[in-house]
C-alpha cells in the first residue's frame, strides 16, 4: 500500500536546488513498498549510492531504478548480475 508523504518542500521548488540535494527530499512514495516485496531493488539503489552517484531513485511504479552521477562511474561488473535481455549495461 502507498502512503503519501510529504516532501520536504514542492517538488517544482526541490527540483531548482541542485542534485546534489534532492537525496532524502525528493522521495517516490512507491519505493517503500516494492522494496519490501522486491528487495534486490533496494540493494541496487544502495549500490548506485556506494559508488558515487549523488543521487539514485526508482522511477514511477518500479520499471527502473537509476542513478545521478558527477563522474562516468564503471558499473559494467557492479550490476552485470542483473542484467538479463542485452548482457551490457550502457
């Protein structure tokens, strides 16, 4: 079940600060429940952070997770496990 929650601020007002701070301010309500039930999402929004992005998140209602970087990170090895239909992450 999704709850609401509010943000820290509006969203078209968090959106004007800079990457960097949207981590923990600019929240997707569904995340908590698909990661109870699909935990290995979780664990990659946790790995795209561990390896420097300055901001990661789950799209919409879960079709991807993804990640803000500062530098081009190399995630080929990190997340090769995951990957099922091409075999590369680009």
């Amino acid at each position: 079940k999704v709850k609401s929650q509010k943000s820290e601020g509006e969203l078209y007002q968090l959106i004007q600060l800079p990457i960097e701070k949207w981590k923990g301010r600019i929240v997707n309500n569904f995340e908590e429940p698909v990661f109870r039930k699909h935990p290995v999402l979780k664990k990659i929004k946790s790995q795209l952070y561990s390896h420097g992005a300055v901001y990661a998140s789950m799209s919409g209602s879960g079709s991807a997770v993804y990640g803000f970087f500062e530098h081009k990170p190399e995630l080929k090895q990190v997340f090769s496990k995951y990957i099922v239909t091409t075999g590369e992450i680009t």
